[in-house]
C-alpha cells in the first residue's frame, strides 16, 4: 500500500469514528432506506434524545434486564407497496419481520402485539385477507399475537393499510451476540440467495419489464437459528437478518461497530441469476437490495464448516455460503475480491433505490 492510500485510509476511518450529525432540513425516502441517510436520523436525532443502555448497541432487538434474565423487545413499521407480491404480502411480513429480528438477537419469541392503520375505502375482504395471513404466519413461527391496536384514517391518508408488530422475547443466556465479541479470523456465512425479496417487489409492482418469476423470500428465521445455535454454541458472535440496506449495510455496520475489517469474496455471495440481472437493470449492487428470510452470521473459524452445513440441512438455508470474513485491515471497512482479481470498496448505502419494498 502507497503512503497516499494509507492517508486516504486513515482519514476515511477517522471520519467513521466520529458521531453523525443530523442537519437534514427536511425528512426524503433516503431516511428511510437503512443507508446512511437513515443512520444519520437515528444517531444523530433519535439516539441523542433517548439515549440510555438498553438502546445504545442499536440492534434488532433491545435486551432489558428482568429479573435474573433479559427480555428482548423490538418493534417494526410495515409499509410495503402492493400489498400483496410474489411469496408473501404485508400480513406475513409484518409476523415473520419481528419475529426475525427476535431471533437473531439469539432470543426466543413469547408474543407480538399488532397494530392496524387502516385507510377509509380499504374491500373488507383485503383486510380478511391480512389478518389471516397473519394468523397462518404467526402459528408456523408458534408465537401469538396477544395484543394490538386499530385505527382507521381518512381516504387517501394509508395507502390501503400498514401494520406496525411489536415482539417480546427471553433472551438465550448462553450467547453473547455483539459487534463486541467479533474477532479477526471469524467467519461470515450468509443463509441463502440474497435480493429476493426486493426483486420481488419491483417485479409486482411492474417497475422492471421482465417475464420471470421472482418470489419474496419472507419466512421466520427460528429454524435456521435453532440449527446455527446447536451447531456453533457459543462459537456463534453475531447475527442480523439484512433487510433495509442489504448485506452491504448491515457489514458496514459491523466494521465500523467492531472496529476491525470485512473482506468479502465475491465469487461465493449467492445472487439468482433473474435478480442480478434486475439489479444491473436498476444500476443497483444485489448487495444493498433487502431480504426477508435470510440471515448473516459471524463464527469462530473452527466452527464455521460445521455451522455451514446446519444451515443447508434445514429449509430456507440450502443456498447458504461462506461469504467473507474478519480482519484486523483495513480497519471499520468492507471490501470486496472480485472475480476479476480486483478489490472494491463496499460502502455504506447513498439514497433510496427501492422505496417502500417492507
């Protein structure tokens, strides 16, 4: 590496140490995209204003303290556009969504709570038709939802209908999921196909003039973090399921909260040939594109094979691959080997190419 290569590194880690601040004067989509526009809302507005422990690692799910145990407790708003897509539809997400992010906080889910935007005009039988969609994927993630709300706005203020899930789960004891415990030398796995369920999504909507068929991956991730969680044991140190912003964000947050380097191998990232062609249609890297039912993880190189192959023998995980993994260099950063024998730099998503796709 060049004395100018080292500078350049050394001022872009610098600039990721220091803390966002939010100076946007008015609200765009980007600051709902999970990119950076989004991080620059939540840590420099919303993390100031509330900032206390239980919210501070900014996970999936907040672990608070109950007893000799810890709860986890997340919520999340669904706001997906059409309502109904290939392999799935609101009702679904707004289950398995929350039920996810309870999972890959390693924590085992008691019940969810529902809340219901409704707009005024909205055929009652769409509305049957969420509920039971909700119910069936509730059951198949064996949770319940035992509390809710329901508000009704006026025509032409809800775009039909949105849902907001909140989920409280008993956090597993044994595992100690953090940036934290993320070493170098650890192994980054990835459970299936990425960019499905943003494809999907474009396809239904009729953005992108192609005839194939692309569905949503939307599923509950409990199975295939069973399966990580006997595998690896307490080898497993980290676990998100990548939606707003994709892989590519979710490891920039990683680096950067770890402090080491991720290097990918871009060879090995699973992409369905239909979805890389829509992404090269939109100008878009399948990295940054969400996904609803897949999974990354960080183990122990000595458990990686091992955790590798639990997640092929279950549903859902039989496309899963060793993506990447951790190094001490280039510090707080993600870059890619590319097939071409190249190195890319990944960074953190700019703007927002898929609005409304959860």
């Amino acid at each position: 590496m060049t004395e100018r290569e080292q500078r350049v590194l050394d001022t872009l880690e610098e600039n990721r140490r220091r803390p966002p601040k939010f100076t946007a004067p008015r609200i765009d989509m980007s600051h709902g995209a999970g990119g950076k526009a989004t991080h620059k809302l939540i840590e420099g507005l919303l993390l100031p204003a509330f900032e206390n422990p239980a919210l501070a690692p900014l996970a999936d799910a907040a672990l608070i303290p109950f007893g000799e145990a810890h709860l986890a407790l997340t919520t999340d708003s669904f706001v997906v556009r059409p309502l109904v897509f290939p392999g799935g539809s609101i009702g679904e997400l707004a289950v398995n969504g929350t039920v996810n992010d309870l999972a890959v906080s390693g924590a085992t889910p008691l019940g969810l709570s529902a809340a219901l935007i409704i707009e005024e005009g909205l055929e009652t039988e769409v509305l049957v038709r969420e509920i039971a969609a909700m119910a069936r994927s509730a059951e198949e993630a064996g949770v319940s939802v035992v509390t809710g709300d329901t508000k009704v706005v006026e025509r032409g203020k809800g775009d039909g209908l949105y849902v907001v899930t909140t989920g409280v789960g008993i956090a597993d004891p044994d595992l100690n999921l953090s940036s934290a415990s993320v070493r170098p030398g650890d192994r980054i796995i990835c459970s299936g196909t990425l960019g499905d369920h943003g494809a999907a999504i474009l396809i239904a909507r009729g953005d992108l003039e192609l005839e194939a068929e692309v569905f949503s991956d939307t599923r509950a991730l409990t199975p295939l973090v069973g399966a990580l969680k006997d595998a690896a044991g307490s080898a497993l140190r980290f676990m998100r399921d990548p939606t707003r912003g994709g892989v590519g964000t979710v490891l920039n947050e990683l680096a950067r909260d770890s402090g080491c380097g991720v290097v990918l191998w871009e060879e090995r990232i699973p992409v369905r040939d239909v979805v890389n062609g829509a992404c090269e249609i939109l100008g878009i890297d399948p990295l940054y594109v969400a996904n609803e039912g897949k999974l990354l993880a960080v183990v122990a190189p000595e458990s990686a094979d091992a955790a590798l192959e639990s997640l092929r023998a279950v549903e859902g995980g039989e496309d899963a691959q060793i993506i990447g993994e951790v190094r001490e260099e280039p510090a707080r950063m993600v870059v890619m080997h590319t097939r071409f024998g190249g190195t890319r730099m990944i960074d953190m998503l700019v703007g927002d190419p898929l609005p409304r796709i959860c």
